[in-house]
C-alpha cells in the first residue's frame, strides 16, 4: 500500500536556521520539498563531491584484489629522482598515508584544512602524475615519429654550421615538388620514399615550400626519453593500482560528501520572510511526513520552539510515494524503483498483483523448468552467501526462487527439460505432465455449464498450443478485468458515476475477449458476445464524461467523444490479443533449445569407442553448454521486454491509466538513521 502523507510547515528564527536543519536531520523523517534548490557549483560541497567521483573514477578500471597487495616500495630509478616533473606523492606507500579513511575534510560552518592527506587528493594528484606522462608520451612519439625518417643527427651540430655563416634549410615535399626545382640549387637528398623526398639545402631557401622544423634533441634522445617516461607511467600506474581495495572506503565517503551536499541544499532551499528587521527574520520550509510519523517532528517542534503546521496533501501537492506491504509483495519494490516505475501519490499500488501476474508470465516466458532449476539454485546459493556475509537473505534472491519456482511448476507440467522428448524423461518427470498439454491427449475440457459458451473448434492441429494460447487470453481477460474493478471500485469510494463507464469497458472486454477466442482459435462467438460490446459501449458514451455538472450536458460531451472512444475500444482489442505473447517468445526459447540439442547430438550416434568417441562427446557438451546459455539469455531478456510490458502498459497503463508520476520518499536524514 501507499503510506498515506502529511504536509508540514516548518518555521525558525532564521539565525538558527542550520541549527534547527541538524536537530530535523536527526529526526530522520521529513521528505523536503524544496530538495532542487539551486547550489553554486563553486560551493564546498559540490567540489568535495567531483573530488570523491573524480577519485573513483580514477582507480575503477582497476580490479580490486582478492587479497590486499603490499604496499609498493620506492625503488624509482634515478632519472625520477632527477626529474621530479610533478612531485606529487611519488613512491609514496598506500601503508604510508595515515588517515586516509577519515571523513572529508568539510563542515557545516567551512571547510577546514586537513592535518593529513586526505585520500581523494592522494589518489587525484597520482591521477594527474598519470596524465602528464601519458601526454609527455602522446608528444615524445608524434614528435620520434616527425624526426625518424630523417636518420640520426644532432640539431645543435646544425645550428652551429648556421652560426658560422653556413644557412641550412630542411625541406619535406613530393616528388613533383622535387622535379622542379633549380638545378643550380645546393643541396643533399636525405633517405627519401615514393611519397616524400628530403632535402638539406645549403645557401638559400626554397621559395613557397613550408621547411622541416628541426627538433631540439636528437633521435635517440628523445626515444631515451619516451623509455623513461614509460617506466615513471608503469610505476605511477601501479601505486594507482595499489589504491584499487580503497574503492569501499570512498565509496563511504562519497555517501558522506552527499549527506554534506543535501545539508546544503537544504540550507538554500529554506524560505526568508523578508522586509522585516535582521534580528527577527524568519526562515520556513515545508515537506512531507508518513501519518504515523508526525508525532516525531511534533515532539521535536515543541523541544525547540519551532512553529508547526500540517495538513492534507492538496490535489495540487505532489508528495512522495512510500510503499509498504506485506514481505511477499515488497519483493517486487526494488524492481520498481529499478524500472523507475513509481507510483504516484493518488495512484494504484499494484505491488501483490503485479508481483502474481509477473511470475506467471516469467513462467511462461522461460518456459523450460531445467533453466528454472538452475537459477533457482544460483538464487539459493546467493541468497545464503548473503546471509552468512551481511546477516539478511537478499530480496533480490528471494524474488529470483519465487519467479523460478513457478517456472519449474510451469515446465514440469508441460514437460519442458532442457528441450528434452517427452518420451526420454524419467518416470517421475512424465507424471507431473498435465494431459492437455501432450499433443497426443484431447483438448481440455470444458465444464457442462461452459460448454454452450466455448464451442472447441472440430479441428485442431496442435492441441498443446491451443491449449496454451486460451490460456494466454484467459489469463489476459482476468487481469484487464481486474484492472477495470480496481477502477470501478475507486470511482465509487469517489461518488463518481463514471464507475458507470468503467463498468460499461469491463463488460465491452468480455465482449472483446470472445470476438478475440473466434478470430484466433476458431471458436464459435457467442451471440451475447456482440450484445455485450454494443451494452459496454453505449454505458461508457453516456457517463464516460460524468465528473459533476449538467448530467444531460455531460452525455452530450460522451456522445462527442465517439471517435476517441472507438480507438479506445481497438487499443482494448489489442491489449487482449497482446498476451499472445506469452506463448510465442515461449515457443521460440523452446525450438531454439530443439534446434541446439539436435546439432549437438549426432544422428548417427558418437561412433565406436575411441578417441573420436570422446571428441564427439566433448563437442557435443561445448555446443549444449554454450547453446543453452545463450538461449537462457535471450529468454531472460524477453522476460524483462515482455513480462515487464504486460504488466506496465496493458494492465496498469492502458487500463488502471496509471502515468507511474511518483518519486520516492526519501526523508532528510544521515544513511545510519535511514537504515
């Protein structure tokens, strides 16, 4: 369920304004309302904050180790010792740094100075060490690859036959350049190509051709350098790497620098009541509080003198969706908030049907009870790990056994095993298999006082699929109509009477849903089946517009409605044939898992005991295992395209006409009072 909210009013002397903000946060309940307030990016928080990221980033496209390295020792060569380009903690030891783990160097009045490194700055000065060797590489090799054509020789040597009144002049060109130039002209023609031919010309320049630059060093001065800068890289990149198993420690500290953040955020956000004197200015602020929480920030209100208002949510309000229930129905919470598929405030919480219809279709998506069993023992296992590890079973790991247990349900009745034939399964397996879905056995059964309603088609060429297919639309008509009574059901608790029209849209589906059994399945439609359209209809036409008012002008606004209610009417017919999905992305997982054992398995049998026997049966475990792994991830994506759509476009968007417009309560408060 949705937990119903109150809005409240905070107001303080505006002097006490943090203060007041520190005793709320203690407090732990209230969910500001004004939490987008604008921050300058120049403020502490938000550069302590792409500190902390910066930081991570830095040290993520490393591993963190099974076991903690030892800390790298200094054993720098001496050129770094020479150098020192950056003399940023260079060859300092992870072991070295005291205090690394301690908060960030911030408080609520200012930043103060760290009195030891603080590990961001540590790790972001080794980041920028980083890139200057990576850049003084990027040159050295653009500036090796410009000069190494040209062969080995000193620049100065050069600058020296200059000094003694000798011009020399470097030129690059092509050879058609090179074809006109003078005879006359003196020069010498360096290690030349096809493409580019070299000239060291004495005495005089060549009129519009651009000269080589010469380049400071020699050639293998600079391929010296580029070998020592690789070894300062290699050995800056490694006390980087020895940093990697602090990712947990920032980690913590990015969640404190956001706690510092959202402190000052509230600070901004807090309204002033201006125009009165300095010493009397008052600051408010509002948000929202779970009802059964209020009494908390009530108590706190009167301890501290502030004034308090609450009330009601406005229709106009927007509070924050907290969702509550029962411990099998909150399973499904985190992949709502995955999704970012929140209700809002005034919307259904469709939590417990979601979750039963969802694993009824990711039953029949999967479809094979072999890969159910599999993951459901992953699940398990995962599940325990995480009990020993951290004292809770995950939620995640229980959802997973739930969803693969129905699976195995699933696949056990129709006997699906790996895509193992029917007829090769143990003794066991075959007795679970429910007839009606064997081809080989009648379609089902109808009770007697059924049998005038669905009339089975004489002819059936595969009952299984029949079989399978009405159940896909069965299961589409009960949960569209229970969408449409959880519709009805609101509209009264409203005194609306467009619950009239939701009961005209549930009786035109059930028209819908046989017209849909004729045109698919080949079932005789029933003559009631058009009556209930045409009833449907006419009842959604004239109170489809009754929201108060003229109840005569109002039919007159349904009646108007005609055209958009007939595109209604086409989107309800789809939605109904939509659930045939269910059995088709079914259906292609299992002729792909066919498809997979036929190429593994030889017709002809692995052959006579040798060494092919065993090659042959090798081969044949390498194409099942790769086969189905990749079948089980296709179909695991189809679950989430498919399984998810169902149940978020046709039952709660098309038919509960939910927007999913909530956002998620979280209340101003440390991590450890959320927890």
């Amino acid at each position: 369920m949705i937990v119903p909210m109150k809005k409240v009013c905070l107001m303080v002397q505006d002097k006490h304004r943090e203060e007041a903000l520190i005793k709320l946060r203690d407090v732990g309940v209230v969910h500001l309302e004004n939490k987008d307030a604008p921050l300058d990016v120049n403020s502490n928080a938000v550069k302590l904050k792409a500190k902390v990221e910066n930081a991570i980033g830095i040290i993520s496209e490393y591993k963190v180790p099974k076991k903690k390295n030892r800390p790298i020792k200094d054993k720098r060569p001496a050129i770094e010792r020479r150098q020192k380009p950056l003399g940023l903690h260079r060859g300092r030891r992870a072991s070295d740094i005291h205090g690394t783990d301690d908060e960030a160097p911030y408080s609520i009045e200012a930043v103060r100075a760290p009195r030891r490194p603080y590990l961001p700055d540590i790790i972001l000065d080794m980041g920028e060490e980083r890139k200057t060797y990576k850049e003084n590489e990027s040159s050295l090799n653009k500036e090796i690859s410009r000069i190494k054509n040209w062969g080995e020789f000193d620049p100065s040597a050069v600058k020296e036959i200059i000094k003694y009144g000798i011009p020399v002049y470097f030129y690059e060109m092509t050879p058609d350049v090179f074809s006109q130039i003078n005879k006359d002209v003196c020069y010498i023609k360096i290690k030349s190509d096809k493409s580019i031919v070299r000239l060291v010309v004495f005495y005089e320049e060549l009129p519009g051709i651009n000269q080589f630059v010469l380049p400071e060093k020699r050639l293998f001065e600079y391929e010296v350098e580029l070998e020592e800068n690789k070894v300062l890289l290699t050995e800056v990149q490694d006390r980087i790497k020895s940093f990697a198993d602090r990712r947990p420690a920032l980690n913590k500290e990015l969640e404190k620098v956001q706690e510092y953040l959202d402190f000052e955020i509230a600070v901004n956000g807090m309204h002033v009541v201006e125009e009165v004197p300095q010493e009397h200015k008052i600051a408010w602020l509002s948000g929202y509080i779970p009802h059964d929480e209020y009494h908390h920030v009530k108590e706190a209100a009167s301890n501290n003198g502030w004034a308090i208002t609450s009330y009601d949510p406005n229709p106009e309000d927007q509070p924050p969706t907290k969702l509550v229930g029962n411990p099998i129905s909150r399973l499904l919470h985190p992949l709502l908030y995955l999704l970012g598929t929140i209700p809002g405030y005034k919307e259904f919480d469709i939590s417990s049907s979601y979750l039963f219809f969802f694993s009824i279709f990711f039953a029949m998506i999967l479809g094979d009870a072999g890969y159910g069993a599999l993951i459901f023992v992953l699940a398990l296992g995962m599940g325990v790990a995480g009990k020993i590890k951290n004292g809770t079973f995950p939620d995640v790991s229980k959802l997973l056994m739930i969803l693969t247990f129905c699976t195995v349900i699933w696949g056990g009745i129709n006997g699906s095993w790996f895509a193992i034939p029917k007829e090769n399964l143990p003794v066991f397996l075959k007795m679970v298999i429910i007839p009606q879905l064997d081809t080989m056995n009648p379609v089902v059964t109808f009770p007697p006082f059924l049998q005038g309603i669905f009339k089975v088609p004489d002819v059936i060429v595969d009952k299984t699929q029949w079989n399978i297919q009405f159940l896909c639309f069965f299961l589409a008509i009960i949960q569209l109509v229970w969408a449409r009574g959880k519709r009805i059901i609101d509209d009264i608790s409203k005194r609306s009477l467009t619950f009239v029209a939701q009961v005209g849209m549930l009786i035109m589906m059930l028209g819908l849903y046989f017209l849909v059994l004729n045109m698919l399945l080949g079932m005789e439609l029933p003559q009631f089946a058009t009556m209930l359209i045409g009833i449907g209809a006419g009842l959604n036409l004239l109170f489809g517009e009754q929201r108060g008012g003229n109840f005569f002008v109002n039919i007159g606004k349904g009646l108007g409605n005609a055209f958009q209610f007939f595109l209604k009417a086409v989107s309800c017919f789809a939605d109904i044939i939509s659930y045939i999905r269910l059995f088709a992305v079914g259906l292609a997982g299992a002729i792909i898992a066919n498809i997979v054992n036929d190429m593994a398995i030889p017709a002809d049998g692995f052959g006579s005991f040798g060494i092919m026997f065993f090659v042959n049966i090798l081969l044949t475990v390498i194409i099942i295992l790769i086969g189905h792994v990749l079948n089980l991830v296709l179909t695991a994506l189809s679950v989430i395209v498919h399984g998810v759509r169902l149940n978020l476009l046709e039952y709660a968007g098309n038919h509960l006409e939910m927007d999913w417009s909530g956002y998620s309560y979280k209340p101003f408060a440390l991590k450890k009072k959320k927890e």
